[in-house]
C-alpha cells in the first residue's frame, strides 16, 4: 500500500481515536510490577476508575478485552442453571445471551426489533411474575453498539424496585462509560462492565468490573467455576496496589492519562459533548432522508448512529468507497444488520471538526456509491453545531 497523505479516520465506535496525550503515556518503559511505583499506579488508577463508574465501592481491571470483564460479571455472581434475564436489543446483547449459554446459565431472552432498548415494563412484568425469585440477575447491555440504542437503566432500576425482587442488576457499559452518564450506585447496579478502547479513549486490553456490596455477597456463594476471573484474588491484591498476575501495565499508564482528561473537561461536560455531536448526526441522518437505526427517540445513542440503507443499496459498498476515497473507517452492520446500515462512531476523543469532516465524507460517499438521498445532511449537522456553541 503507497502512503496516503493526512489522517486516517477512525469513526468505528470503538476502538476510538487515541489522544497524543494518551500515546505518549502508553511509551514508557514498562515497570515491576511487584515495585512500590507500581503500586502507587494502580490505587491512583483505581481511585480514579470509581469516580469515572461513580461509586464508593471496589473496580477491578483485568488485562483482557470488554468480553472478558462479561464474563468475570457472570462467573463471579450465578451459579450453574441460574435464571437470568436479558434482552435482544442487538448482536452485543445476542453475544452475551450466548455466553450465559455456554457457561451453563438459563437466559429468558427477551425478543426486540433491533431497533430499541430493554423495555422496562417488561422487567417490571417479569419481575413481578417470579414470586419465587427464580430470576437471579437482570443483564442489560447501557449502550448497544450494534444499533445506536441506548436503554434507560435508571427506569430499569426502577421497575426491579417496583417489583420488589432481589435479583442482581448486570450493565454492559462498554460503548457509554465515560460517553454517556451513567451511576453505579445510585442506580445500585450491581455489576458494571466496561473495558478500555471506547469512551476511556485507550487501545484494547482493559477488562472492567465495578460491584456492589451485594454482588460480593453473591459472589461469595456463586458456583460457576472461576479462576482467572475471580474477583477475591484481585481484590485481595488490589488492597496493596497489586495484581495476582502481570497487569498490563502500559495501558495502565493511559488509563492514568485519559482519567487525567476526562477530569480537566469535566465528566459532565464530556457527556454533553456527546449528546451535542450524536444530535448533530442525527440531523445530517435526518437531511439526507434516511433513517437511523434507533426507532426510539428516547433511546438514542450518544457514542454512535446506526445509519439504515434504503433497500437494495448494500451498506458494506458505501462503507468501502468511504474508506478507499477518503480513508475513513466506519463500523459494519453486525449479525442480522449485516449490509442493511452502518455505524458512525462519534465518541471518545472527538470534536466539532472531526464530526463535520467524518459527516462530509460520508455525504460524499453516499453520493460516490449511489445511494439514493438528499443533500445538504453537512449543513443541517453544522447550522447545529453553530447554534449551541457556547
Ligand atoms: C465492544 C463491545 C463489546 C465487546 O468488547 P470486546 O472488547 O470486543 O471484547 C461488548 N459489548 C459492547 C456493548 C461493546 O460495544
């Protein structure tokens, strides 16, 4: 491949661009892991991972993707043949049901359209018809990254309250933390996961677990075979700033950084940031006369826009003309949505500029790849953008 001039754009939601700040933290020599500096790393990072999940309790970091911290949420809570219930808001949600599957849970999976959240009424429902508590834990993906939907768990919260049942609330922050406002224990989640490369603006390899008081008590009578996972070995470790095995220690030092900045400009201003540039998407969507992938206008996504195609017109073709013409990156529509749209990640490191050129060159490629539209989606995301600058 000859060398192509400027910046490659990385509008996939997730991994997402990774600030110069971040990189330069991740080229330090890496250190013992066993050494007091070391440790010093790890509480300083810890401290600051619970500000970020916003809660008192105790976050472990594993050296694995996103999928690795689901399962340390499920083996480390449930017990062979456990009841859970999840939702089909997308093929995030549909790969974790599939894992609950394989580690010998029961999952009643809650069929949707693709194109919404988990309804809470339906956890309210659920709930209220299991007198015998059959439900062990309720397992709910925030921000579905396959469809641009983000479901509401302060109501979903709610509805388990309402139905007054014990089971343990399991969230999926993967693609909203740090993107998308989100509380761990006001909304007395039980198990957070997160990992590295999507809001916290880091490359692959950070598994997160936050828990509550109450799923360490589940924890301590959960049966599912664990080892790697097991949180009390990590715990035990974390006490004094160390990690039972070799932590990644250079994503680490990122980790360090992007809390850094995620704490300069505010988490709330962060999470506004976002809710501003996925509305200005959402009219450039919206001027060209398509259609985004969310039908609820309730549950729309702050880190990415699911784009549909009109019929007929194969969504992966305008996503390659994008990348060929303008060496853009966008994400692919995943399991069932495969050809039939595409995503635009609009999270992590990411400004005004960076939207409207990632939203021009998708207007282009529309044009290039004959997807019949309108135009004029630059300008309607931009007059946007114009009116609510502060
Ligand atoms: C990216 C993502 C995952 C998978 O994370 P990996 O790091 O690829 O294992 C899971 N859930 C959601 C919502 C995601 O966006």
């Amino acid at each position: 491949m000859s060398y192509r001039s400027g910046r490659h754009f990385v509008q996939i939601p997730g991994p997402t661009n990774v600030p110069e700040r971040v990189l330069r933290a991740l080229a330090r020599p890496t250190i013992d892991h066993r050494g007091p500096e070391f440790a010093h790393l790890a509480k300083e990072v810890l401290a600051g991972l619970k500000r970020i999940v916003k809660t008192e309790g105790p976050v472990v970091i594993y050296p694995s993707s996103g999928t690795g911290a689901w399962e340390a949420a499920l083996v480390n809570t449930l017990s062979p043949g456990d009841k859970v219930l999840m939702f089909e808001t997308g093929h995030f949600a549909t790969l974790w049901r599939n894992m609950a599957l394989a580690l010998g849970l029961e999952v009643d999976f809650v069929p949707t359209d693709w194109r919404r959240g988990a309804d809470p009424a339906i956890v309210w429902d659920k709930l209220s018809r299991d007198k015998e508590h059959s439900i062990k834990a309720v397992a709910i993906v925030h921000n579905e990254t396959s469809t641009g939907v983000t479901s509401r768990i302060a109501e979903i919260r709610r509805a388990m309250d309402d139905a007054d049942h014990p089971a343990l609330l399991l969230v999926d922050t993967i693609s909203s933390l740090a993107s998308i406002d989100y509380r761990h224990d006001e909304w007395k989640v039980d198990v957070t996961v997160g990992c590295s490369q999507k809001g916290l603006m880091l490359p692959p390899g950070l598994g997160i677990n936050a828990m509550s008081s109450k799923a360490l008590e589940a924890n301590a009578k959960a049966k599912l075979p664990r080892s790697f996972w097991d949180w009390r070995p990590m715990l035990e470790a974390n006490e004094a700033g160390f990690f039972p095995y070799t932590p990644a220690t250079n994503l680490l030092y990122g980790l360090k950084e992007s809390i850094a900045m995620l704490e300069e400009e505010g988490l709330e201003n962060v999470f506004a940031r976002h809710a501003r540039h996925a509305e200005a998407t959402r009219r450039a969507v919206g001027a060209w006369g398509l259609e985004t992938q969310c039908a609820n206008p309730l549950e729309h996504s702050n880190t990415l826009t699911g784009v549909r195609m009109p019929h007929g017109v194969d969504a992966d073709k305008v996503r390659k003309v994008i990348l060929e013409r303008f060496n853009m990156s966008l994400g692919t529509g995943l399991g069932k949505l495969k050809g039939s749209m595409f995503r635009i990640g609009h999270l992590g490191d990411f400004n005004d500029l960076m939207l409207l050129g990632t939203l021009a060159g998708v207007e282009m490629g529309l044009g290039l790849a004959g997807v019949p539209h309108k135009r004029g989606g630059v300008d309607a995301a931009m007059d946007y953008l114009y009116e609510t600058l502060r």
